[in-house]
C-alpha cells in the first residue's frame, strides 16, 4: 500500500511539475516569434532561440550553466540573405539622384525640402548651372557634374558635350571645363551619353581627366556601357543606377518605379534611383519619403556608396 500511494502521488505530481515548466517556455517561444514578426530577428533566428528555450540540455544551455563559450548552434550555418543593416528596422539604404538642374523655373524649393541626403546632378551648360551648385552645396546637399554626352538617337545633350568624334586631348579638355563650372561637384554622372558611354577609348579620356577623389555614377542610358568598369580600372570609385522614376512622368509610374527602387534596395542593400525635376516627380517623393523613411529606408550621399 505505501508503494501504491508514493506511485499515485508521483502520478499526481507529474502534470503540476509539466505545467510549471511548459507555461514560461511556452512564454519564452512567444516572445521570440514575436520578435520576428516586429523585425527584431530573423527566422532563422527566431527558430534558434525558441529551440534553445525549450531544449535547455542543448550544447549551447549546457556549456552557458558551467560557464563555458557557447557554442554556435548548427541552425545559425543556414544560407542567410545579406545585406547592410545599420540597426534594428533598417530595411536599405536608397541613393536618389535629382538630375537635369541648373535652369530657371526649376522647383528648387520643393528639392530642398524632400530630404538633406538628396544628391543633386546639375548640367555644365545649364544657365543658372553655378549658382544653383552653390545655393545647394551651402544648404547641405551633395553635388555632382551632369556630364553631357553624346546618346545613340538625334537628341542634343547641349553645349560642350562629350562627342565620340573628339580626340582624347579634346575629351579631357571638355570634361575639365564642364567640372568647373558646377562649383563643389564631387562626382559625376552622365546626361544622356547612350553612345558615348559605350566607348571604351571616350570613357578613359573623360574618367581619366577628372580630378583626383572625384567618384562616377554610370546613368546607364543605355546597354553596353563600360563607364564603371574604365573606372574600376582606372580606380577611380564609381555605381551604378538600378532604377529611373520617371521615364513615363505620371503619378501612377513614379509612384511604381519609386516602390521598385524601395524593393531593390532592401535585396541589395543600396540601390541608385535617378529622377528629375518634374512637378509630378516632386510631388510623388514629398509624399512618399516620408513613409520610406518611417519603413526602415534611409536615403544617404553618394560618396557614401560608391566602391
């Protein structure tokens, strides 16, 4: 009889102490799925540490209690997707790139209201083209030098622009005298340029005439371009755009192609958008950035990104 008792109080027992241990390891799984969900771990994560809660005589628990180096959990060797995260929420980094400045009538206004981390791209042969590099350079934005060059069709890139028919020593000269008369350039980038960019011998004559730090963002106009690879040769720090926001200026297709940089930024890590003055333009990015911003998307300079 005593033996029957002692096994029915063991019995009795056993569900009190289950429960007593499953509720805060139940507690412990919740609180890291939730975590997840919020962005504050990955899966892959998520699934470690609720695996750790409620298997305590893993290696990791094992070796923390005796005061041991943990080891890495076999989970955490899973292909994970990379990109650069500055902090918790960080979704990407977006560098957007205002081009065809320099002119009046221009909203310069509305530019500098969007975002202190807008670069701007301003033409050479643009009328107001230094006055505007100063006025946006002393408010704090990154300039860069709106190369004109020559593009595959029947349009005009402008006065001074890099034509394929120049000689080198003609090349160096015209991208020397374009530099200077956008005051504070840091970098630049091509305006139009479809043919010209394609060019091997025009692209090492124009990178090779650009002042020492200055970095190169291939527009990409156009396929076939070789400008970021004559300037990874040239080492000379250079990107490239992954999406243009108003090639059809609606509302509708600005909205979209500002959405598909959004996405390629958070594949990537950073991605280059390049838009342009347009009414439209400004009103769409007024509207969305800060809702960017707010998802974890941080738009910065592109000196910051170039490589």
């Amino acid at each position: 009889m005593p033996r029957m008792r002692e096994r029915e109080r063991e019995r009795g027992s056993f569900p009190t102490v289950t429960l007593l241990v499953a509720v805060p390891l139940c507690g412990m799984a919740i609180f890291f799925i939730w975590q997840w969900l919020n962005g504050g771990i990955t899966p892959e994560e998520a699934y470690v540490e609720t695996k750790a809660a409620v298997l305590p005589s893993s290696p990791r628990s094992s070796r923390a209690a005796v005061g041991e180096a943990p080891t890495v959990p076999q989970e955490r060797a899973l292909p994970r997707v990379t990109r650069k995260k500055t902090g918790k929420g960080h979704r990407g980094d977006i560098v957007l790139i205002i081009d065809d400045l320099g002119f009046d009538g221009q909203p310069l206004e509305r530019l500098m209201a969007l975002d202190p981390n807008v670069n701007v791209a301003i033409l050479p042969n643009g009328t107001r083209a230094s006055e505007f590099a100063t006025r946006l350079h002393e408010r704090g934005f990154e300039v860069l030098c709106h190369l004109p060059m020559q593009p595959r069709g029947k349009e005009t890139p402008g006065r001074n622009a890099i034509l394929t028919s120049m000689s080198d020593e003609e090349i160096a000269r015209a991208t020397r005298e374009n530099i200077e008369a956008v005051p504070h350039a840091r970098g630049v980038n091509n305006h139009m340029g479809s043919l010209a960019t394609s060019d091997r011998r025009v692209m090492t004559s124009v990178i090779g005439a650009m002042p020492d730090g200055m970095y190169f963002i291939d527009s990409r106009t156009g396929g076939g371009s070789v400008a970021s690879d004559v300037a990874r040769e040239l080492n000379v720090r250079t990107a490239a755009r992954h999406v243009f926001l108003d090639d059809a200026p609606n509302e509708r297709a600005v909205r979209r192609q500002l959405q598909e940089l959004a996405d390629a930024a958070e594949k990537r890590g950073v991605a280059i958008g390049i838009g342009h003055p347009y009414p439209v333009t400004m009103r769409v990015l007024a509207d969305e950035l800060p809702g960017l911003r707010a998802r974890g998307f941080r738009f910065v300079r592109a000196s910051e990104i170039v490589r």
